[in-house]
C-alpha cells in the first residue's frame, strides 16, 4: 500500500484542494476589504447619475409622486441615504433619516464644501477621488457612532448640493469573521473531500488493479482473461489494447507452438533419414558381402585350378553369375526404389484389365508353382478395368505372387481375389503357412526387413520386393497392406475402377 496509486491520487487531490481554500482565504484576508469598497464606492457613483437624471427629468414644479417612489428604491436598493439641498444647504428631498441625522449631514456638507472644522464627534475624514469635476468621495469616521461611512458630495446639473451617505462597516471585523469562518469551512471541506476522495479514487483504481491481474495471467501464458470495461477514457483504451496485445501473444505463440512441432518433427525426420541411411548402407553392404565373397572365392579357384574336371568348373561358373545375377537384380531393385521414392518415376495412367494382368503373372509362375506343389486359385474370369501405370501394377502383382508362393506353406494354397468397392478395386494376395508376428507387420515395407532371415535367404529374397510395392502404391496415392488370417497371410492392395 506504500505506492498505492490510490493513496497518491487522494493525496495530491488533498493537496490542491487545501492549496486551492488557502489561496482563496489569502485573497479574501489581503483584497476583501478594498473590493468591499470599491464596490461601495461604484455603488455611489450609480446613484449619483440616477439622482441626477431623475432631476434633469423633473419639471419646474418638482419631482412627482411616482420620481421620489422610484429614487426612494433606488437609493434603498443600494443601502444608501441622499441628501439633496440648494446652495443654502436648505433641505430639498431626505430619503431617509431624522431631523437629528439632517443636521449632522450639514454639519458633514459644510465641511466638506468651505472647509469647517468639523464637528468634535466626526473625524478622521479622508479624500477618495473627485469625478469629473462634479462631485468628490470621502471616507468619513463618525465618533460618535463608531461607524465609518462613505460620503458622496457635489453639484447636480440643476445646481442642487447632493449628499449620499452609505455605511461603510467595520471591515476589519467583517474580514476576519468571513476568514474565520472560511478557514473553518476549508477544513471541514477538505476532511469530507479527501474522505470522499479516498472512495471516488477506487473507481479509477479499480479497472487499474484488474489489468494488472490480467498482465500476470499473461505473463503465466494464460489468455482466457480479458478486460471487459466499457468505458471510452484511457483506462478502457488502455484495457482494449491489453485485449489486443493478448489476442496477438496468444496468436504468436500459438504459431511458434506449431513450428516448434514441425521443427521437432523435422529434426527427428532427419535423425530417422539418417538412421535409415546408415541402416540402408549396413543392409546393402550385408546384402553384398556374401555374394561377392562367393564370387570372390570360386573365381579365385577357378584361377588356381583347385578343380580340374570340367563338370566342377562349370560348377563354379555357374555359381558366380547366379551371385552376380542377384547383386545386379537387387542394385536395379534398389535403383527403381530409388526413383520412386524421389519422385523420378511418374505413374503414367491407363486403362487396362487387371485380370488378364493376374493372369499373365499367374502363368510366369507356373513351373515355379509345380516345383513347389502350390496350387494358385484365380477364379475371376469377367475382365475388371482400373486406372493405374500398367507395368508398375505388374511388378506389385509379381511381388504379391513371388512373395506368396515363396511363404505358402500347409496346404500350400495361394488365392488371389478381386474385392468390389465403392469406386476401387482391392487386389488381395493369400497364402496359407506361418502368421507374420503382430509386431512386423508395420515393418515389412521397410527396406532389408525381413521376418524369416534364413527364409528369405533360402529363395534368394533381399528384402527389397515389398518396399518397391509400397513406393508405387504412394506414387498412386493409393492403400496397400496385410492381413494376418487364422491359417495364413493376405497382401493386398486397391486400385481405381472410375476414371
């Protein structure tokens, strides 16, 4: 509470209201006593040009009825007494007073017209101003009654002697009752303001104390809270820029938020890009290790002639350009893998039966089929035209096939079966044998995955066939994936039946 804002706002309204009555009571204590003559000294003036037109307006008979009515007021209106005489001081009009007041005002009149000395009971007289030649004003204190007055003496235009008389107070006095009671006033007027201050200032702080809340709760990334004043003064233009700046905080790190995510996400994609290509450099180099060891070793015995029969050397030749067929085989894979992958083979569209498709896969593998003991179940016979890149389908449908027939296991059943959609096709490849564990099933697409190393290796599988599926599927914008049944595994994949 020491810094309050509040306190300070009562205090320096405090301050300038007692500044402001103590102004006011200097004013009133240095100049009241000079204005409050002033004052009464125009008062005067004013009559003394009324007294005088009233005259000039009067006929030789004298003022009427309705003249001495009207100066009578006016004279009284300004608290004031007229004397209006000739120039033997023989009384012409009296507003007011008795015959012992006429006779101290011509005693005050000689005085003041040939010098007299004045009466012992009136003294202390002092010159003001004369007006225009025409009358003077004096300031007159009369002993007797302990009064002080302000005289007005002069000539009318219609050569009467006038004598207005106002009762100039003890202004003293006057002046330091009005201070007194100010000075009381003051106090009282400022314990009551700043009390009422005090409480007036809670309307300004208030709105104050609220945006403050606001800035903390900003502060602590919380911008559920706005202000919700409705005034127009600075304080609400200051609580509408607060909501302003909490909209756009809120925005900005809301943003920030979003691209700290994808920066994230970006730096762990990078991580993984890298993880792949250490993982996809170790598959490679495994994956060529052995055929060239191979090669390596029969080529160095055929060079040393470690077998000099015809049939064993042949048998060495034959060994090496399997080996080399496999590693060429598997860098064209990779090659085409690589294509797609970057986008550098585009998908180009046709039309075309899928089915005569299988089919001409399904008879590539015919020998193959026999030598294994597989029986491969095709029962579509109406052709199924889908939009799709031909020779890309072709290799997925050969992979699908290849794959199968080498997994296919028990019965030893392999079945192929088109699945109507609305507005797709799904190719789905079946074979029966051993269930791919739940946890590889996501993995089979990656490249070099393989479930059953020792498998693969069997029938020369690389780990490289599903990859490719994947990539041409993604090429076509297009699903794939695989199903484990309760006495084999499905690969399937869809392809568009509408243009």
């Amino acid at each position: 509470m020491k810094h309050s804002l509040r306190l300070k706002i009562t205090f320096l309204l405090t301050i300038s209201l007692a500044l402001t009555i103590f102004l006011c009571w200097g004013l009133n204590k240095s100049f009241l006593t000079d204005y409050y003559q002033y004052s009464k000294i125009k008062s005067l003036d004013s009559v003394f040009y009324e007294v005088n037109n009233t005259f000039n307006e009067s006929s030789q008979k004298g003022l009427t009825q309705e003249q001495l009515v009207m100066m009578d007021s006016m004279i009284s209106k300004n608290n004031a007494s007229a004397y209006i005489s000739d120039m033997d001081l023989g009384l012409v009009y009296r507003s007011n007073g008795t015959d012992r007041d006429t006779q101290r005002v011509k005693k005050s009149m000689k005085a003041y017209l040939y010098g007299n000395t004045p009466d012992t009971l009136i003294d202390k007289i002092k010159w003001i101003k004369t007006v225009d030649n025409k009358y003077d004003i004096y300031i007159q204190h009369d002993a007797l009654m302990q009064m002080n007055y302000i005289d007005l003496i002069g000539i009318l235009d219609t050569g009467f002697i006038v004598f207005i008389r106002t009762n100039m107070e003890n202004l003293q006095a006057s002046s330091a009752i009005s201070n007194n009671f100010l000075a009381y006033v003051g106090i009282f007027v400022t314990v009551v303001g700043t009390i009422v201050m005090y409480f007036i200032s809670r309307s300004f702080t208030k709105p104050i104390l609220v945006l403050e809340n606001i800035a903390k709760k900003m502060s602590n990334l919380d911008f559920n809270a706005k202000y919700e004043g409705k005034s127009q003064d600075e304080i609400g233009q200051l609580g509408n820029s607060i909501n302003m700046l909490s909209e756009k905080l809120e925005q900005t790190i809301s943003e920030l938020k979003v691209a700290n995510i994808e920066l994230q996400s970006d730096i762990e994609d990078k991580v993984q890009i890298d993880e792949m290509r250490k993982e996809f450099l170790s598959n490679v180099t495994h994956e060529l290790k052995t055929p060239i060891a191979l090669i390596q070793g029969y080529a160095e015995g055929l060079k040393d002639n470690i077998s000099e029969d015809e049939q064993s050397r042949e048998f060495y030749c034959e060994v090496i350009i399997d080996e080399a067929m496999k590693m060429n085989k598997m860098v064209k894979k990779l090659l085409s893998l690589n294509q797609l992958e970057f986008g550098n083979n585009q998908p180009e569209i046709i039309r075309f039966d899928i089915v005569s498709l299988i089919n001409s896969v399904i008879q590539s593998t015919d020998i193959l089929c026999k030598q294994k003991e597989i029986r491969i179940i095709f029962e579509e016979k109406q052709p199924c035209y889908v939009w799709a890149d031909e020779y890309m389908i072709e290799e997925v449908v050969t992979n699908y096939v290849s794959n199968a027939i080498n997994h296919a296991d028990g019965a030893k059943i392999v079945e192929i079966k088109l699945i109507h959609m609305e507005n797709v096709v799904r190719v789905a490849v079946f074979n029966t044998g051993e269930l791919i564990p739940e946890e590889d099933l996501e993995k089979v697409w990656i490249k070099f995955y393989k479930v059953d190393k020792a498998r693969t290796r069997e029938y020369g599988g690389n780990g490289i066939g599903l990859s490719i599926v994947k990539a041409i599927m993604n090429a076509h914008n297009k699903e794939c994936g695989v199903v484990n049944h309760s006495n084999g595994v499905e690969f399937w994949f869809e392809l568009d039946i509408t243009s």
